[in-house]
C-alpha cells in the first residue's frame, strides 16, 4: 500500500491528511507529548508514542559528553519512535540559547541583553547560522530559542534572556531566526513554519507574550497591562517571527492582567492562530500546565483542559507524561475537548516534522561534528563580544580619556572577582541550568587570559582577586582593570529587588580606584547599583554576559577595535526607580536607553 504520507514527493497537505487518518488516539496524543530524555527508553517511546524530548537545563548524556555521545543518545531514541506501527520521528529539543550552552566545548556566544547593545541584527543572523550548526553537531534539531521577552524590569532575573526594554530591537533581533531556520523563501504563505534543512533548527520564539512584563520582574508573576500596551510592547517580537517563519512558539509561565497564558484561549488561539495565522505549534513550558492552579497540580484535569482548550499543541510534560496522556484521553473520549483540538495540535506538529524533512532524516549523521565550537564560530563570538559592550565612562574629564589602554607600560593590576572566571563571565544556562564558577566548565578564555595574551611581553601583569588597599599604596601601577559583578543565575533564581553587586566587588572598586587609575568592567545579567561607586572610576564598561571568548573584551580595551555597543537596558540610579523605560515621565537615569561612548581603533 503506498503510505502517501511517506513519499516527500506529495504535497505537504497531502502528507499531513494521509497520516492524520492512519493515527488512533492514543498516537495522535503521543504526539502532543515531550518528555525528559531520562525517561526516554525504547519501551516507553513505543509504548506512549511520544513526539517529543527534551533536555532540561544541564541534562546531559554524560559529563562533557562528546558530539558523538549526544548523537547516539538522540538516535537511540529516535529508533524507539520509528519502530512504532507508523514510524513518527519523534523531535529533540534543548535549550541552547547561547549557543549550545548545555555541551561541553560549544561556543558560548553573549547573552542576549548583551546582543542587543550591538544593534546588529545581521550578526544575529550569522550567530544563527553558527549556532544551528553546532545544535546539528550534536544530532538535535530544535532549540528552544530565540527569547523574545521585552525585559521592562531589570529587577527580572531572565532579564539577560532578553534583547533588552525596547521592542523595535528585539522585533529586528528576531534575524536570528532565519540564521537558525534558513532565510524563509521571499513569497511564502504568512504564518508557515520554514526549516531549510539538514544544518538548520526548528526555532522557538518564547515565551509567550507579555514573560518580561510582570510586576517588579517577578518571575513567572502577573504581567498589568491594558491589551494596546501587550501589543505594542510585548507583541512586537512575535509579529516578526511569524513573517519570518518561526516554527513553535512556547507560552510563558506569567499572567495577563490574571489571567494564566498556559489558559488563555483568547491569546493562544484567537489572536496567535487564527488573526497572526501562525501554523506552526505551540509548545508549554515545563510543568507549566500543573501551574496553572494554586498550588500546582491542584487539579491537574482541569490543568489539561483549560490548556488544550486554549490551544496549546505540545505539553513539556516531562516526567509524569502516563497521567497526562490518561487525562487528555479521558476528555476526549467523554467530549469535554473536541477531537478536532487534537486534530488541530497534531496536524501543526506534523507539519513542522514534515516541513523540516525528519520524516526523510530521523537519524542524525556525524557529518556536522566538527562545527562544535569551531575556531571560526568563536572568532564570530569575539565579535559579538566586541560589539556588545557599553562604554559608559571614559576618564574623570572629556578631555582624559583612560580608554584605550597602553599595551607597552611598566606594570599593570588585574584585580576582582570576575576577572578569572570563565563561569561567571558565561553566566546562567551555561553546562548547568544555574551557570557554574571556576574555569573547568568549558573551554573557553578569561578577560584574565585574554590581557596577558594581549598586553606587550614586557609590559608585567599583576593579578590579585581583592587587594587591599595598604599593598596598593606600597606599589606603582600604570593602570588597573577592575572585573567584578553579577554571580550566574537562572529564572527565579534570578529575581533581585535590590540589584546590587555580590561582595567583595564594591569593595574592590572602591579600594583599587581610590589608589590607581582604573577601568572597571562590569559582568552581569542586567544594569546593576553603580551610582556610588562611578565617581571613584575612571573608566566604566558593561560587558554583560559574554560567554566564552573573553579576547572580545581586550580587542575593545586595548583599542584594536573602537568601543560601539549602546545600551538595550536603561541604567537606573537607585532600584526605588523602577520601573523606569525611556519614555516614561520622569525619566531620570543614571545612563539612558542609547547611551555608549565610542573610541577610535589604535
Ligand atoms: O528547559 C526547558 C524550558 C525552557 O525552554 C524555558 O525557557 C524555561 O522557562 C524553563 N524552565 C524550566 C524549568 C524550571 C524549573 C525547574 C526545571 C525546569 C524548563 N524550561
């Protein structure tokens, strides 16, 4: 019998139509469901028929697994899926939101809050390119990314997440999409979902909509707004993805004006299916249809219909995926949710199989495994690092500048707790959900490494993590450079009402600025309290989050390029500010949305 939905050479419709009509509910519902690859066994993917796996944050094979490992674990389970009476592939996702952050030895390119200050939406499409194809290296072809939060609130521990306040540049910074998918073709039907093939990924825009709104930046929390501010604010990024071909979207954990988005049938269906036309799938977030209810799970019936029903297509389960797919059957078997609902999720989940040809290519090969942080892609990350930083301060008067620093001089101070840290300069999502400390998570370089390889060989580096102030006084140096801030964090993690610098980092400062000329880099997820301290400094850099290629940061420093980057994020004065975004009343920062001063390259 010639399964129609089998041949490539049929019409994607045709596909979906002949393969919809094969499948029982139990398989159609098999579909809907992404579980945790440490549940992913032969027998449970044959006997559920599940559609979909994840890796958490930091779930990995094993330790610094190879490109190799990865590819044999995703295989393994994807011939689970194909020995099933219709053979679905099932999809692999993984959060690799800068870069493939959860595998050992990938290029961790900046996070977003820092891609934003480069307001160079083609350097996105090109860290998309990079980044699909160390995903590929390791046989997973779909990442949960981009982000496309508008972060309103610095007080937000995703902030970072975020291209930043403004939701012009993370509607533009919605180019790396095309870099991850492939550059959709230019008269395409509106809403499609588009994967060009092998060295591409399936996207995610996340997370839907209104995820940097909350109040104070509480995670997860209540997003208050009237409905033209959610769409003109927090719309924006998603417009764009869906013109540009995303293929899922995934609904944010938060509320608007109260009301759950895992449960709102107005947002998920009328407004972003059946207004935007997108046809791709939505997809949940983790357990965030137990989150629905206060507390979680509270009813866990009601959890499954009031998110199938507003139209949610996939459920990131993961781990209690028998009581869900019990659930789901229930209601459909005693008419509280339509079957035309499951049909809608499965053909939308089918399509972007289809469309992304995992039906003609389920089983990964090795052929991208050298793209694992490939020397070419860390030169890309260089760049970003370069182009993402903020100078906010260069000298005490205009006509001193401190920056660029001498690379020839007698002998220069490294000080702070940032400064050899390859943990801290990554930041969250890094090999771990939380981020890590230390330089033997990855490989990678330190702004430490990256001095001593860029100042002149004559030219002595001191490095002393927190001096004291005694022993700067009894010594001459040139010039210090200062690295402290933010410890990683993820999600909740990362929510602060204070947003001040961990000790000893102010403490640092102030003893090594009082006493030697400095220039102080700041390492962190967002603006953080500086005020104090900004007098004191002679030069002030936001570095933000920039991952693994620390050179970035000297090739600025040193002059061998000019500083560019502006801010993406206002940088308030005090916390009892927020929130503040440009244009509001009184707006009164300490550095404006905008704000970057430039030097010339040496
Ligand atoms: O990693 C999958 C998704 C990711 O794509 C989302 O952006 C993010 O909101 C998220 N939080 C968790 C998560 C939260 C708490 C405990 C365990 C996991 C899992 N996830």
């Amino acid at each position: 019998e010639n399964f129609k939905y089998k041949d490539p050479t049929q019409r994607l419709n045709v596909r979906i139509k002949d393969l919809l009509g094969r499948m029982t509910l139990e398989e159609k519902i098999g579909q809907m469901v992404q579980i945790e690859r440490v549940n992913a066994s032969t027998e449970v993917m044959k006997k559920y028929f599940i559609g979909s796996v994840l890796s958490g944050g930091g779930s990995v094979p094993s330790k610094q697994a190879s490109a190799q490992d990865w590819i044999n674990m995703v295989n393994e389970i994807q011939k689970g899926a194909l020995s099933t009476r219709l053979g679905i592939p099932m999809i692999y996702g993984i959060d690799a939101v800068h870069g493939h952050n959860n595998v050992y030895n990938a290029t961790i390119f900046p996070h977003n809050i820092g891609l934003g200050a480069t307001r160079d939406p083609q350097l996105l499409k090109r860290i998309g390119v990079a980044s699909a194809r160390e995903i590929r290296a390791t046989g997973i072809p779909y990442a949960f990314a981009p982000c496309v939060a508008v972060c309103r609130d610095p007080r937000w521990g995703r902030c970072y997440e975020s291209y930043g306040e403004d939701p012009k540049i993370v509607q533009e910074m919605t180019e790396i999409i095309p870099g991850l998918q492939g550059e959709i073709p230019p008269n395409s039907r509106k809403g499609v979902p588009y994967v060009a093939g092998k060295e591409n990924v399936v996207a995610c825009a996340k997370h839907y909509v209104g995820d940097g709104g909350t109040t104070k930046g509480i995670d997860e929390n209540n997003t208050v707004i009237d409905r033209h501010g959610l769409l003109s604010i927090h719309m924006p990024g998603y417009y764009h993805s869906i013109i540009k071909g995303v293929a899922t979207i995934m609904v944010s954990y938060s509320s608007w004006n109260g009301e759950k988005m895992h449960a709102n049938k107005n947002l998920v269906t009328d407004f972003l299916k059946n207004t935007l036309h997108f046809q791709g799938f939505v997809i949940s977030d983790w357990e965030a249809i137990d989150r629905i209810t206060d507390p979680p799970h509270a009813n866990y019936t009601y959890s499954i219909l009031a998110s199938i029903t507003a139209g949610l297509d996939m459920i990131m389960i993961p781990y209690n995926y028998p009581e869900f797919i019990d659930g789901l059957t229930n209601l459909v078997k005693s008419n509280y949710i339509p079957i035309s609902r499951i049909d809608d999720a499965v053909k939308r989940i089918l399509r972007v199989k289809f469309v992304m040809g995992l039906f003609e290519n389920p089983i990964a090969d090795l052929s991208l495994v050298n793209e694992l942080g490939k020397q070419e892609h860390r030169e890309l990350a260089r760049e970003a690092v370069r182009k993402s930083l903020v100078l906010l301060k260069n000298g005490k008067s205009a006509d001193k500048p401190l920056l660029p620093l001498e690379k020839k001089t007698q002998k220069i101070l490294v000080a702070g707790s940032h400064a050899n840290n390859l943990g801290y300069q990554c930041g969250g999502w890094t090999i771990e959900w939380q981020g890590l400390s230390g330089n033997n998570l990855t490989s990678g370089t330190t702004v430490l490494d990256a001095i001593k390889d860029t100042v002149d060989p004559t030219t002595e580096v001191i490095f002393n993590e927190n001096p004291d102030k005694k022993s700067l006084q009894s010594d001459t140096f040139s010039y210090a450079i200062v690295v402290v801030g933010e410890h990683p964090y993820a999600e909740l993690n990362g929510d602060s009402l204070n947003l001040t610098i961990p000790d000893p980092g102010p403490n640092t400062i102030t003893n090594v600025c009082g006493v030697i000329k400095c220039a102080v880099v700041i390492i962190s997820g967002r603006p953080v309290v500086i005020q104090p301290y900004v007098d004191s400094i002679d030069a002030l850099v936001a570095a933000w989050l920039p991952g693994t290629e620390g050179k970035g940061i000297t090739d600025v420093l040193f002059g061998d390029y000019g500083f560019t980057g502006k801010l993406s994020q206002t940088w308030f004065k005090t916390v009892d500010q927020l929130p503040m975004n440009f244009g509001n009343p009184n707006y009164d920062p300490l550095f404006p949305f905008g704000h970057g001063l430039t030097t010339q390259p040496i």
